[in-house]
C-alpha cells in the first residue's frame, strides 16, 4: 500500500471547515482513469459531489472519491460517537485500481499491489481527516492524526482481527462480502467489484446497513 498511503499523505485534512472547491480535483481526473468509478447507487437521492484522485508517482489515475449527502467538516463540535446528534450525514465512496505488483514508470523497482486492505486504509484515513475530538487542544491534533493514522493503517492490514465484522451490501445489484468497522467517528467499509476495482466507503449520521454501490453512468454529471 506504500503508493496509496503517500497519496493519502499529501492531502492535507480540513481544519476549520469544509473542503474549499478549490481544494478538490477537476472532473478531469476522474476521466483519466481507467477503471470505472463507484458511488451509491439510484436509491440515494441527495447530492453528490467530487472530491479527489490519487495518482501514482507516473502520474496514471489509482484511487479516487466521491461524496454523497453533506459535505463533512472536522468533527469538533459535538459529542463522539451519538451518530443520532450528527449535523452532517455522509457517505464517501472510494474506488481503488485493483492493480497487482507493477514495475515504477522510470523501471527502477516494483510499486506494491493494491487490495481490499488499500481501500480499508483509504478510507480509514478519509474519516480521520474530518474527525478531531472537542476536548483536544488545536496543537495537539497532528500528534492525534499521526498516531490514528498508523492505527487506521494497522487496522486495515489485519482485515480478518477482531475490529471487522463482515457486512453484505449490493454492489452492481448482486450481493457482495465487505469488511465493516464502527468507531466514535464513524464507520469504514472495505470490499472488492466484479469490474476490476476495490471499494472503501467511510461515512458519518448515514447507516451504511442500508446503502448499496452501483457504476457511475456519468462522472462528469457530479458537482466538482
């Protein structure tokens, strides 16, 4: 997962709000990549909105997310884990290149091979970035989101311990195994498509029980 975790690192959490547009990707990103996009599927009625893309270090389109409902700011203002009391009711999906063992563009060495534990991670670290405890001093919470972020990576490594349940949701309309997770932030999901792609899903004040993932027909169609 060392490419996708260096992606992940690059882009920096919101602290005082929402993620500005100017912080996301262009449409043009997404229609780079090669793989199809995942989102919810026709069920959910609400906005859907772009966020951004991870590349590799040739620049080729692996990962990418994209929000429904409200767009989440940094969990500060209410109290951890009452998802009843949540302002915002999210679902980020988070579709990840199914790609094996690859030699780098410059041909120097091998890129690690993406998995469910990738999208795990993803997503993990996607809730993590509008997550920040009320209690914490402001200067504290790069010590917090660093330690949090090697346990989300701990924890997406070891997908069959005993953080992970496993949940049946449709994706594409046929059932499919993911690997579930709840903490006072949120929930995080994990699970692999017939098209080639894994898929993460992390989410706040929405039940991920009852949500089902299909193929964007049209990417361009989403907000940016």
């Amino acid at each position: 997962m060392e490419t996708t975790s260096r992606a992940v690192a690059q882009a920096p959490a919101a602290e005082d709000g929402p993620q500005s547009p100017a912080g996301r990707r262009t449409v043009d990103g997404y229609l780079r990549a090669p793989f199809p996009w995942y989102g919810l599927d026709e069920a959910f009625t609400g906005r859907r909105w772009l966020m951004q893309v991870g590349t590799a270090a040739d620049g080729a389109v692996e990962h990418g997310s994209i929000g429904h409902g409200d767009e989440p700011s940094v969990r500060n203002e209410h109290v951890a884990g009452d998802e009843q009391d949540a302002k915002e009711k999210f679902a980020v999906v988070v579709t990840v290149a199914a790609n094996p063992d690859r030699r780098s563009a410059d041909g120097t060495g091998l890129l690690e091979a993406t998995s469910v534990s990738s999208a795990a991670w993803l997503a993990g670290v996607g809730l993590l970035s509008f997550t920040w405890p009320g209690q914490m001093d402001h200067s504290l919470r790069d010590d917090w989101l660093e330690q949090q972020t090697e346990t989300a990576w701990v924890l997406a490594d070891d997908l069959e311990g005993e953080d992970w349940t496993t949940l049946s949701l449709p994706v594409d309309g046929v059932p499919t195994p993911f690997n579930y997770r709840e903490s006072e932030f949120g929930w995080v999901l994990a699970g692999s498509t017939e098209q080639g792609v894994h898929l993460g899903a992390y989410g706040r004040g929405m039940s991920a029980y009852g949500l089902a993932f299909a193929v964007v027909k049209d990417i361009a169609a989403y907000d940016a």
